[in-house]
C-alpha cells in the first residue's frame, strides 16, 4: 500500500482531485488524517545526533497550494493559518519529487520509525445509493419472480428423479428386507429431501452476509498501525536458498551448441555442393578499335631493337647505308679498370656506402671516470626512469653495461631512444656536426682532450648542450662556475625532489635540439 506521500505525488502527476473531509485527505477511497508525518525528513535534523523530524501531510498539500507565492510570503501565510512551513532547502527537491521531474529525492527517509512506515489510510465507505456514479440497473438483485422459477425448476427436478416405481418393479433383496420394507424406505428419504427445500420467501428477513470491508475505526486503526506484513505474493514466489542461474545457463549453452552445429553442417554441404548459378553469364566483348591487341597476339620480335647497341663513332652515310650499330662495353669486363676508392681518410671510411640511411638518434656524452655523479652503471635509471643510484649500487645489481647503452625515454604516449656513450673518441665527424646534443662536464679541463674543435671547452659548449650533476650540500667546481654549464643539483636528504630536477634536464634539451638539431628524433 502507497504512502500518504507517494499517493499524493501520484494524484498531482495525473492531476487528480482530492477532498477535505473531516480534517482528512481524501484520495478516492483512501483517506489521510491532516496532521499524519510522512517519510520527508525537514532539513536540518537527523544530523550531530539530532532527533529526526518530518513534514506533515498538511505542510506538503499547504506548499502544493500556494507554490507561486515567493517563498518570504508563503511562510507567512503558513504562520497565519498555524501550519508547519517547508523550509527553502528542502523546497526545490520536494515539488521536484512531488510533481514527477524526479523519480526520488535525497531527502525521502527509506528508514523512517516504525509509526510512519506501517501507516495504514482510513477506509472511506461510501453507501452504493449516495454515490451518483453508481446506476441502480448496475447493482445485482434477486426478484422474487427469479426466485421462484428457481424453486419450481428444482422441484421439479427432483419429481423427476423420484417418481413413484410401482410395486410390481421392486423384488425383495433378502428375506428381511422384503418389497414392502423397501418402499417405506424410499418414501422415508423422499420426505427428508424435500424438507431440505429452502424456502426463500421464509429466509427474506436474514440478512445477507456483506462483502464489504468494515470500517477501520480508532481502535483498529491503531492496531493496524503496528501490524507489519511478514509474507505477500511477491516474497512468497522469491525463493533465497534457490539459484535457477546456472540451470539457465547449461540450457542457453547447449542451445548455442546445436545452433553453432548446425551452421557448420550447412557451411560443410554448401562446400560438398556448391549451386552454380548458370542462370546469369557474363555478356561476350565485341569488337574495339582500341582493344585490338586482345584479339590479335603481337610479336615483339619483329621490331629486333637491341637495347644494349649505339651509333656511336659512325658517319652519316654508315647509318643511312644501314650499317649495325656497335656493341656497348660491358661493366663486367675484367679489362676495364675498376675506380678505386681512396681509404686514407679515418673519418669517411664508413661513410663510403652512400645508400646507408643516417640515423637520427641523439648521442649524450657522460664522463667516462667513477668518481663522477652519472657513470655508465647509473646513467640509464638516472635518465630514464629519474631515479638517482650510486655507481656502486649499479655495479652490485649485476647488469653489464659494455660498450654504448641505449635508453627509452618516455615523453607521453612515446618512447624516443637516446645513446649513451663514454668514449667520445670513437664518434665521426657527421656523428659531432649532426647527433651529439648533451654532454655531462665533470669538472677538470682533460676530460675533453683529442675532442672535435681543438678540445676547446668553450667552444664545445657553444655546439654541444653542457650539463653538470652535483650534490646541492657541495660547493661547485670552479671550471664550472666559469663555464657555460647547466647545473643540476640533487640533494642527499631530500630524495623525493630527484624527479623534478632531472626533468628539467630533458626540457632544457628539448629546447635545444628544436633550436639547433631539428632534425634528429626528440
């Protein structure tokens, strides 16, 4: 059964009318005393251990009422008619609910008290002859005529199955229940039958037993109001103990099963015996001007043309007179001297092969000495995964790093690899002009002596990015100080800022090589 507030959004969506009768609500045959709460908790309460407290029928139809007056007016029209107000928080979301722009509010209490909850309306009874809806042909009657056309007929049904059987028909069944014991018998039953009769013109004073439900009265009402529906249709064929999901499931598996079978014995028949369709034939090509070759084959070899001769050395009259023009030389003749390659120069020996394709990987450039911040067994977690370890927890963990290492570095959704080397002497000259980007300066001037540029550290930093890695609690080398160096400090106590201050090591290269190696990957 519908709550008095549910009922009453019911009634406002479909636009109903309902009536005041008796400091009642009246909704068709239901009925709501005014001053009933409802399940609406007013705003405020139910909070800090606060006593929850709800709206009352009346608040609610009251706000229904007189919702186009602003809000200060409607409050005080409430106070002079002595009905509680809806407060402006909860206004919005209750005529919202109530008026079916929302299927539920925030505020509606699913675990209200018990005396809200069982609410039950009082039973309106309304007497057939003062509802004008109902027609009096409408309401079923027994005429005194139909009753006794039912009485005859059932007499005379019973005549019919209790004539009078002549004595001459009936033979004694035994010595002691002879013919005449047997008729006083049946003359006996017949007189208790028809006794049984109901005579309904003597039955017309007892009333019939009503159909209708009894009104609820106060008494009943407050019993009612503690009565909780232990089991109904709907629990009743819910089943807990029981799940029918697995037994569903094995069915609609085996029904795929055979459907999937049976797709695939179509799939085998229609390969076995494939339909031709002879019906429709590809239309014959008839004759083009510009199709000829089609019909008529061509021979290549009646033009003769030698691909590999030339007129080459002959006169005018020896071409006219039809003379045959000489024969190419051939590149694979051992007579002909090859060109032979000069490989004096160490830097273009391996660029000889001008079909090899440049790489465009970036080179960086790390100190090869241990005593350095970044060496080879750190230089991959240092710039790759912007974890700083010392080169000796690099050395336990096992991993040889022989020769040049290449790193992945993640820049978004990419990967863009990045070598790097130790040993700068073995770089050509096209590797420093166009790949060599960064390079990590420890501090003493030899670290770049057999350089490009005469091992001008000056000068290397004006082509090459320059970098610098040291602990923020030293004092700074004083060839770097001088130097164009781009200094990263990391600090042994704070660890957690290692990530943010080699990432601007990557930004201050990028910056770089858009402006001066565009070209390489980045």
């Amino acid at each position: 059964m519908a709550d008095a507030l549910s009922l009453l959004r019911q009634f406002t969506i479909e636009n109903k009318e309902y009536t005041i009768e008796n400091d009642r609500f009246v909704f068709n045959d239901l009925a709501y005393p005014k001053d009933i709460k409802t399940n609406y908790l007013v705003y405020g309460t139910g909070k800090d251990n606060t006593p929850k407290d709800y709206y009352t029928l009346e608040s609610i139809v009251f706000l229904l009422k007189n919702v186009e007056l602003q809000h200060a007016n409607y409050v005080k029209k409430a106070a002079e008619k002595g009905i509680p107000a809806i407060s402006r928080p909860d206004r919005k979301d209750l005529l919202a609910y109530l008026n079916g722009q929302a299927n539920t509010a925030d505020r509606i209490d699913r675990n209200a008290p018990l005396e809200i909850a069982m609410q039950r309306p009082l039973q309106v009874n309304k007497r057939p002859a003062e509802d004008p809806r109902l027609d009096n042909a409408k309401i079923a009657r027994v005429e005194d005529d139909d009753m006794q056309k039912l009485k005859d007929r059932r007499e005379k049904k019973f005549d019919e199955k209790n004539k009078e059987i002549a004595a001459d028909q009936i033979r004694p069944l035994s010595g002691e229940l002879s013919t005449e014991a047997i008729l006083k018998l049946r003359a006996k039953i017949r007189a208790t039958a028809r006794d049984k009769i109901v005579d309904f013109k003597e039955n017309e004073d007892t009333p019939e037993p009503s159909t209708e439900p009894l009104p609820i009265t106060a008494d009943t009402f407050e019993i009612m109001k503690r009565e909780r529906t232990w089991r109904n249709r709907t629990t009743v064929l819910q089943s807990s103990n029981k799940n029918f999901a697995k037994n569903i499931l094995l069915i609609l598996n085996s029904i795929k099963a055979k459907e999937e079978s049976e797709q695939k014995q179509e799939a085998l028949a229609a390969q076995r015996s494939p339909i031709r369709d002879t019906t429709t034939r590809a239309p014959l090509e008839g004759y083009s001007r510009y199709n000829q070759e089609k019909f008529v084959q061509r021979d290549d070899s009646e033009f003769k043309i030698d691909t590999h001769a030339s007129y080459h050395g002959l006169t005018l009259k020896t071409v006219t007179e039809g003379a045959t023009p000489n024969k190419l030389l051939s590149t694979t003749n051992p007579s002909i001297p090859k060109p032979i390659i000069a490989t004096n120069d160490k830097l273009n020996t391996s660029n000889t092969d001008s079909s090899k394709r440049p790489s465009r990987t970036p080179i960086i450039i790390i100190p090869p000495a241990l005593t350095s911040l970044i060496t080879r067994y750190n230089c991959k977690e240092l710039l790759e995964d912007l974890k700083y370890i010392s080169t000796e927890e690099g050395k336990a963990s096992g991993t040889k790093r022989d020769g040049d290492i290449l790193i992945q570095r993640k820049k978004g959704n990419l990967t863009v690899p990045y070598r790097i080397t130790d040993d700068p002497l073995r770089l050509t000259k096209q590797d420093w002009e166009e790949r060599v980007v960064a390079v990590f300066a420890q501090g003493p001037a030899w670290q770049f002596k057999g350089w490009p540029w005469s091992g001008n550290p000056v000068e290397i930093f004006q082509k090459v990015k320059a970098y610098h890695i040291k602990w923020a609690q030293l004092k700074t080398d004083a060839n770097i100080a001088k130097w164009c160096v781009h200094l990263i400090e990391l600090d042994q106590n704070k660890r957690h800022l290692d990530c943010a201050r080699i990432r601007t090591f990557w930004d201050s290269l990028d910056q770089f090589i858009a402006k001066h190696k565009s070209t390489l990957r980045y």
